[in-house]
C-alpha cells in the first residue's frame, strides 16, 4: 500500500503479509506504549507466555514462553514466539495487554491482527480497546477464537518454523499509527 493515510478498510483487504511496515515508528503520535503481554489458555488456564517491559528501559523480561526481538533497525515492532507443537490445538486464548498512553486522550483505539501461514490468511482478529484517558495505564484482555486446523496443515505449521506469521495494525480514530510484526514457531518443547 502506497497511500499517505492507510485505514482498517485498508489492511482488511490485504490478501498476504505485507513485506514492509506500512508506517514509520514516528506515526504513534499518541505515545501508546505496550508495557506487558500475556497469554493464556481459556480452557485450562495455563499461562503460556507472559513478557513485561522494564521501568525505564527498553528491555523486557520473559516470564513464560518463548520470545525474541528481530529486525535490529525496527527494535520492538518484530518477535518471534517459539510455542509447543500442543499451542496449535487450543481452542480460545485469552491475551491481556498492558499499555501506555500519552497526553491526549483517545477515543477510537482499534487493532486488527491477520494471521497467515506462508500466502494463506488463517484468520483475522479485530478488537477495539475503549476510550482511554490521558497519562493512563490500561489493561485490556481480547479473546482470540482460534480456527480448527486439519492435521495436514498443523503438521505443515511445526515443520515451517517462522513461517506462519502476523501484522498487527493499530488505528486511533481510523488511521493508522502503529504497524508490528510477529513470527511463530510451533517446534518449541514444553522446556521453552
């Protein structure tokens, strides 16, 4: 997409993962800052990753599951999630986020997150986080309802590591103003 103002109308109609972000780090005006995320199986309530953010810094220490930073010139907008073969079974995963605004308040905050293997859409999430008020720290769990995958295609998934794949996009008052990546594999051992 070559367009000065991308939409969710946008990224709704991308048919694959994008090559490139769709816009520059300076776009989140808004200074929203993501501090914590955690991941947990609705069903058993085991917490499967869970990653905070340092006071003060950039760093962020990992509690549970497995996570690394990539693409060094995009420090933060790209991580790989290495899960156990087990994760592609899960029905509904429960994904609570902690995060920072800025100085101004916000009232359309959305996400849309497109999942794909290789060229395929798995499945495209859209979640609307609320009103959030200046200075604020928020905390927010979306519900993710997972698709049911053959066992061809979940095979195909473990043995392609990193090459299922997702773009989070995040829009305030419908433009977008943050763009991240992610990458998974699903070879990683209960050790993880």
């Amino acid at each position: 997409l070559k367009k000065k103002i991308i939409t969710p109308e946008d990224v709704l109609s991308l048919p694959r993962i994008t090559d490139n972000y769709l816009c520059p780090p300076l776009a989140n005006d808004c200074d929203i800052e993501f501090v914590r995320f955690k991941l947990r199986d609705l069903e058993s309530g085991t917490v499967l990753f869970d990653v905070s953010k340092h006071p003060f810094t950039d760093n962020y220490e990992e509690h549970v599951g497995g996570y690394e930073s990539v693409e060094e010139s995009n420090a933060g907008r790209c991580v790989r999630y290495i899960f156990t073969p087990r994760f592609l079974e899960l029905k509904t995963v429960g994904a609570t986020v902690e995060f920072t605004v800025g100085s101004r308040p916000i009232t359309d905050f959305r996400m849309i997150e497109r999942h794909y293997f290789k060229d395929t859409l798995l499945k495209s999430f859209d979640f609307d986080f609320g009103f959030c008020i200046p200075n604020s720290a928020n905390t927010c769990e979306h519900i993710y309802h997972f698709p049911k995958l053959t066992k061809t295609l979940i095979t195909e998934m473990i043995n392609n590591p990193f090459q299922t794949r997702s773009d989070s996009f995040f829009f305030v008052d419908g433009v977008l103003m943050m763009h991240n990546k992610a990458e998974y594999s699903y070879n990683g051992s209960s050790d993880n």
